[in-house]
C-alpha cells in the first residue's frame, strides 16, 4: 500500500509522549485521536512494545488503509470510525483510562491527493470536503447556498484572506449561472476574482478560501474546546496529551486551555469565592511550542506550520476551565 502522509513532528511526540516509569514494562494506552494513515501509532506501536493504541477518525477511508498498515500489530491497536469529541464526551470512564492522548489537527496529505472529495484545487474532483462523507453541509452546499456576507465572513474568519470580499462576491456571481460543484471551478472563480498581481504571490489565491471551506464544512473549531477538555478528564492522572496544530486559531485555543490548565484559578476576577478548585490541574511541558527543525520543513513542506504543545496531568478540569476557552470556537 502506497502510504502519501509523513507525519510531522513524529521525534519529538515520541520524545514527549513517551511512557515512563513502569509503562515501559507494563501495558500503557494510548488514544491516537487523528489517526489518519496511522504514521504515528506506527511508530509508537514500533518504539514502544508494551504500549497498545485506540485509533480514531471521522473517515472511514483513510481509516481502511490504516487499519492495514497497523495490521501487524494485531490486538495492540483498535479503531473507532467517528468524531474525537463524540468519542470522549461518551468514553466508559469505568473502563481503562489512556495514559496518552495526541491530537494531530492537520489534515491528511491523503485527502488532498487521493480522496478524491475537492480538498485541493489542483485536481478537478467534485467539491465535498467531508470527512465523514454521510453527514453534513458539503462545500458545494456552502458556496451554492451560503449568503454573500456569510461567506465572506467565513472566508475572512478561518483563513485571514484580505480578498474575502472580493472572492465572495464572485462567488455569489458566478452561481447564478449555475452551482459550482467542482473544486477546479471554484478555483477559477477565485483566480478571477482577485488582483492580477495577487495571483502571483507565494500561493495560489485559492488557498486560503479552500482552506477556511475545510474547516466550515467539518466544524473543526467548533469540536475543539470540548474534544480538548473531554480528553483531558479522560486522561488518567500523571498521563500526558500533546496537540499539534497548524492554525493560528486552534492554536489559540490550545494555548489558552493548557494555561488556563496550568493555572492555580480560572475563576472571573469578579467572583468572590473560587468554584473551580484552586489548584493548577496540569503541569505544561512545553512553554514554548515545539517546531519542526529546518531539515523537517524541507523534507516535508507540510510541517512548517506545525506545533506541538504537550501537558502531563495532575487532576481533572472543571467546567470554568472549558468555558474559558469555548468562546474562542467560532
């Protein structure tokens, strides 16, 4: 099988992510909660003998191809077909607890070259941008229905394009003369649409469109603060959950919840007495993001957004601590 995602920042999850103590010896759980190709639980289940691994992802595709890669590893990994926070938010915590949670935000270099689901504008292929295919606004549904305002807005909110305005408008133009259904001519609208000299930058003009699309279609802000704060409470005490993100606002709100985790209060200034426990509920084990080295970035031009920040935890967060960051989801 051709495996197309080389997995980012995959030494330094290792290094960070590591079992320790008797977990080298015994066996420790690990939720890989984007598991995509399965490039990390490789290498952990690799590196790692006594570890054994649930994998989740919202497709059931990508979840095929790696359900056969890690078919070696026989009853060491397990899957589950659906989305993260869904996951944690009805996890059995009468059952075994993980001892470590990643969370790998990007999206798969196999979406965009083999899905065939529009995810890229370099190939001409219906305009879907589902992960789970089955459920949900398509982004032919969006463009073809969405009001002018609203899709500028969006466009302008996920991706900080400064031609937000513009492509909208063009958008809404060119639909009157029927849907826009595939991801090539909703380029060319794009293209179109924008100055002739910012069609020549360091990346196509559709670039930012196509990816705020993505992320309306699959609500992935929206699932992130609660995915986040449930799978912190499902973590078992002393475990470690690292997040590697590639977008300024997930990472926003990565970075707020594990501060706000780090904190001895996340109570309003306002609020006389404390509700939420009044002691740091984890220790951050990167202050600073983790990224890719100059070698990484050039070997794999995916990860030169990418950052990992990684926390161990002492006890379970309370709802002050979710809803600190929940307003961050748009």
């Amino acid at each position: 099988m051709e495996i197309v995602h080389t997995p980012v920042l995959l030494q330094e999850c290792l290094d960070y992510l590591s079992p320790v103590g008797e977990l080298f010896e015994k066996n420790a759980l690990m939720i890989d909660s984007t598991l995509g190709e399965g490039g990390h639980s490789f290498a952990f289940l690799s590196k790692f003998p006594g570890l054994h691994i649930i994998g989740l992802d919202a497709d059931k595709n990508i979840q095929a191809r790696a359900r056969e890669r890690l078919s070696l590893f026989g009853e060491r990994m397990k899957f589950f077909n659906g989305w993260f926070n869904d996951f944690y938010e009805n996890y059995d915590m009468s059952g075994e607890r993980p001892d470590l949670i990643l969370f790998d935000l990007g999206i798969s270099v196999y979406h965009y070259e083999k899905s065939g689901r529009g995810f890229s504008f370099r190939h001409d292929e219906p305009l879907d941008m589902r992960l789970n295919a089955s459920e949900g606004e398509s982004a032919s549904d969006i463009v073809n229905s969405w009001k002018e305002d609203e899709l500028a807005n969006m466009i302008y909110l996920y991706s900080d394009e400064k031609m937000s305005r513009r492509i909208a408008k063009a958008i809404v133009e060119a639909r009157m003369g029927g849907k826009i259904t595939s991801s090539k001519a909703l380029a060319e609208i794009i293209w179109n649409a924008v100055p002739a000299n910012y069609r020549y930058g360091q990346i196509h003009p559709a670039t930012r469109t196509f990816q705020a699309l993505r992320i309306a279609v699959n609500s992935e802000l929206r699932r992130l603060p609660k995915a986040l704060h449930s799978a912190f409470n499902v973590l078992k005490d002393g475990g470690k959950m690292g997040v590697i993100t590639f977008h300024s606002l997930e990472d926003r709100i990565v970075k707020n919840y594990f501060r706000n985790l780090g904190k001895q209060c996340v109570c309003p200034p306002e609020q006389a007495v404390c509700t939420c426990g009044g002691t740091a509920c984890a220790e951050i084990l990167t202050r600073k993001p983790v990224e890719p080295t100059a070698q990484e970035v050039k070997t794999n031009s995916p990860s030169r957004s990418a950052k990992l920040r990684v926390v161990r935890k002492i006890h379970d967060a309370s709802a002050q601590h979710f809803m600190a960051i929940e307003e961050e989801a748009m």
